[in-house]
C-alpha cells in the first residue's frame, strides 16, 4: 500500500498523556479539524508539526465522534520521531497526522461474529488488538475471544483496568499476560509460541491477530499454523522491535518522496494476500 504524499498533515492536539511503561508513553491526541474516518486496527503517521519526518503509530481506540486517537508510542534509541513524541507531547501540544492506513483490520466475512478469535500481542502491538477487540465488544460478539500480551515482567503490562473491564462484562472475552523473564505465581510463564500448545488443541475455526516484534510475529503465525489456523484467518502487524519497521515506505518525508528513511519508530501493516506498506 503506497502512501499518498499528496495529502497535507492534519492538526491534532494532545489532549492526555499517561506513562504506560518505562518505555510506552500513551498519547490521546484530537483533530482541530474533521474527525479522520478510520477502521480499528489501522494506523496513522504522526509526529512535530512542520517535520518533514512522521512516523507511523496503530491507534489503541475505535472511531468517536470528537476524533480522538489513542496512539501508544514506544520510546525507541536514536528514533528521532519517537524521542520528540516522549520529551515534547505534553497536553496542549500540536501534532501533525496523516492516515489511516493499513490492512490489519478485522474480517469483513459474515463469519466474523460467530468464529473464535485469538489476539497475540506483544509491547506497542497491543495498540491494534484493543482497537479490534473494543469494536468486536462495541458490536455485541459472542463468539470467544482471548488475549494473549507477551511481556518480560509484570512492570511490562500496561492498560489491565481496561481489559478486567472487559473480562467482567462479556463473559466471552479473557485476557492472559504471560511472563517470559519473571515467574509469577498462578500466571503463564513462557513465550507465546510455546504456551499456546497448554492453551489449545485446535485453532482451525479460530481468527487470529498476530502484533508484535517481527521476530515474535513470526514465530506466533508458525505456532498457530501448526495447531491448524487457515493461513487467510491470520492476520499479521510485523514490527523490527517495538514500534520500528525496517521498510521505509511507511515514514512520509514531505522533503523528498524517493529518499530512503533511516532506522526509526516504523511500522508496517498487512494481513495474507495483502501488499506492504511502500
């Protein structure tokens, strides 16, 4: 999916800034202008008003009526966008936005509501999985769903009081963080490639969200496709580490549309069948 630069920013206002982890800072930000029309599970570019470098950000919510975008914004070293976000984007601050893009989006069958569906995320990528997860809940599903969030320790979770909402009021709906580094008494323990087989036989009807790290992203879809998930049924957001893409198409550099940009907080967005971000 290429990006059009021919389309300016928009001028969006931070409006709450919460410290989510030491790394994660949680920006909810609303457009001075119209509300962008967008589908959960996408993602903006983002970044300094008059920068000619934005970079690109899942929101964390579903559409509202005021526009606004919860972006979770990883703080990544030497990622210029990234560092300016967490050092300058307090509430009152301007930010230019350009979007959506992406395909990372829910599946437009009928069988939507009534299949299984399976989110598997990890730092950054749980951004696009509670967009999803809000609009399946929003929708009335009824269908399971579960989440999985990799994290080292528990420092590493972030956003629980929305997901044990969530938990407590659809009974179709359960969230597990499993601790990769630190053993924690009556949690899972271990990286979700693994814990998957202890949690399910067959993942043949399931619909699957995979967002995280590429390394991760890679190794959950394995995972799945060997406990039987149909290879269109999942879907993938790939980044290089959290929040950074090596594909440079997804930065919009309004200096110069053929430079290649560097190392970054970037990602890329697709799902089976779907073209890269370019």
């Amino acid at each position: 999916m290429a990006v059009d630069r021919s389309v300016p920013p928009a001028t969006y206002v931070v409006t709450e800034r919460i410290t989510r982890t030491i790394r994660i800072t949680e920006l909810r930000v609303r457009p001075l202008g119209e509300p962008m029309a967008y589908r959960p599970g996408q993602y903006v570019l983002a970044g300094a008003p008059g920068d000619p470098e934005l970079r690109a950000y899942s929101v964390a919510n579903i559409p509202r009526p005021d526009g606004e975008l919860t972006l979770l914004v990883t703080r990544v070293p030497g990622g210029r966008v990234s560092t300016w976000l967490h050092e300058s984007a307090w509430p009152g601050q301007e930010l230019a936005v350009v979007g959506p893009y992406g395909q990372f989006v829910a599946d437009a069958e009928p069988t939507r509501s009534d299949r299984p569906a399976l989110y598997l995320a990890a730092g950054a990528g749980l951004a696009p999985v509670l967009a999803l997860v809000e609009e399946a809940v929003s929708a009335g599903a009824a269908a399971p769903m579960t989440v999985l969030f990799s994290a080292r320790a528990p420092d590493e979770v972030f956003c629980e009081g929305t997901l044990a909402y969530w938990e407590r009021r659809y009974p179709s709906f359960r969230f597990f963080p499993t601790f990769t580094q630190t053993a924690v008494p009556d949690e899972l323990h271990g990286r979700i490639p693994v814990v998957l087989a202890e949690l399910f036989d067959d993942l043949s009807a399931t619909v699957v969200y995979i967002a995280g790290p590429w390394p991760f992203a890679d190794a959950c879809a394995a995972a799945v496709r060997a406990l039987g998930a149909g290879e269109r049924r999942v879907h993938i957001e790939r980044y290089q580490h959290d929040g950074v893409h090596p594909d440079a198409g997804a930065v919009l550099d309004l200096r110069d549309a053929a430079r290649s940009a560097p190392a970054g907080d970037l990602l890329v967005s697709g799902s089976p069948g779907s073209p890269a971000v370019s």
